[in-house]
C-alpha cells in the first residue's frame, strides 16, 4: 500500500521510519491547492532564499545603524519570536514594510530552475491553485514566473493581504480564506516549515510538508529527532513534482506511493 513518503527520495536529515497519516484518497479530493512560495515551490537547492536571508540582515543594519552580526543576531530573534523578520521590525522598532521588502526581494531569480515538469503536475490537479506566501506579492510573481508556473494559480495571498499579519498566525490563514472564499475541507496545504501547518490542520485541510534542505529555524532542525509525523503534518515530501503527479485527481482510492 501507500508509501511513507510519496515521490520522496532519501533524506539524511530525516528519520526513515517516518510514516503518512492521512489516506491518499482524502488528498485526492481536494478541490483548493494552497502553496507556500519560498523553499516549497522552487528546490532550496537553488540557495534562492539565501540571498532573501542575506539582503534582510543588511536591510536591518543599514537601518539601525549597527553591525553586520549584530543585525543578524536581531533578524534571526525576530524570525523565532513573531514568525517572520519583518513582524519584529514592524512591532519593535515601528518600520514601514513596503521599503524592507523591496529591498530584501531585489535578488537575481536566474538561480530558480525552469520547472516544466512541477508545471505539468500543478496543472494536471482538478479545481483552485493558489500561492500562500509570507513574503511580496512582487517575489512570488517573479519567482513563480521563472519557474514558469505563474498563469496557474487564481490568486496570490500576500504579506500586505494577511494585514502583515505572517503564517503561521491563525490570523494570517482567516485573512487567506476569507479573501479567497475558501472552503478548508476542500483544501490541501503545501509548506516548507511544520508549525505553518498546525492551523490548516486544526481548520481540516490537508497538510503536506516539503521537506526543504534549508533548515533555518529551530522547528526545522527539530524534525531530525522526529520518530513519527507529528498530528498536523498528514503527508511529508522531499520531491514536490513527484508527489503531485501521483495524486489520483480522478478521486478514486489511489496509491501515490506507487507511482514514483
Ligand atoms: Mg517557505
């Protein structure tokens, strides 16, 4: 029957005996397909997120005026402690946002591969693509254009939507859903960080982890020591294009385990 990890190939950083709590059938009648953008729809391997994590750090100490490291020690606090970067920025030290995400997205996209296959497989699911991101609306349509998949997706659910209100906030997911007259039942969640996937669980959509090798939060590096998946993580992944193209979309009980 179904595999622990579908279309996943061997990850050192995470246990093997993992297993998939939720029936691939379930999966396969969802009818809203919500996506994280950073190191969910493009590999980590490309190091986009990286020169994100850089331009913050320089954002932060051209601002205040204080060291490189020091900047960093900051961005990253912040990063644990209000969900994201700019949150701390925004609530500690009064920032506007619009010039901090201007500055921290003006990256060169070339790294971010050409994705026809990941194309393929989003555009092969039945119903509503959406992309759920923490970040600009600007990023996530420069980044999904170069991997070519932009024109899929309805609509994108911004940081300036949610309110600068970030993921993994209850908050941040009402403003998504009721923006995008989604019905959670009928939903699946795709996401590169475990805890953005407690508050889609609790809603009843799907959860799917795609396990990125960009583990920059204390949660991420946590997962090694999983023995299991915890509840609000239904299914993990570690090859997003593989695990999309062997969901049933035909809604019969299907095996994506198989099919990689
Ligand atoms: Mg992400």
């Amino acid at each position: 029957m179904s595999a622990a990890n579908p279309g996943s190939k061997p990850s050192l950083a995470l246990n093997a005996a993992l297993k998939s709590t939720a029936s691939p059938e379930i999966l396969a009648r969802k009818t809203v397909w919500i996506f994280d953008l950073d190191n969910t729809l493009y590999p980590a391997e490309c190091n986009l997120f990286a020169q994100v994590d850089q331009r913050m750090g320089e954002f932060i100490a051209k601002q205040l005026g204080v060291p490189f490291d020091y900047a960093r020690h900051l961005q990253k606090s912040y990063y644990r402690q209000f969900g994201t970067t700019l949150a701390g920025l925004m609530r500690v030290h009064k920032m506007s946002p619009e010039p901090f995400l201007d500055y921290v997205h003006d990256i060169d996209v070339s790294v971010v591969p050409d994705a026809p296959e990941l194309r393929a497989a989003i555009d092969r699911l039945p119903g509503r693509k959406l992309i759920f991101t923490n970040g600009s609306r600007a990023h996530a349509e420069r980044v999904a254009g170069k991997l070519g998949v932009l024109d899929l997706f309805e609509g994108i659910s911004d940081i300036a939507s949610c309110g600068y209100e970030p993921k993994p906030s209850a908050a941040a997911f009402d403003s998504m859903i009721k923006h995008h007259g989604v019905p959670s039942n009928d939903a699946a969640m795709f996401e590169d960080m475990p805890q953005n996937l407690e508050v889609p669980h609790k809603l009843g959509m799907a959860t799917v982890l795609v396990h990125s090798t960009y583990m920059d939060h204390p949660i991420q590096r946590d997962m090694r020591n999983w023995s299991a998946l915890p509840e609000h993580v239904h299914h993990l992944t570690n090859d997003l294009t593989a695990f999309l193209k062997v969901i049933d979309v035909n809604g019969s009980p299907g095996d994506p385990g198989t099919g990689n």
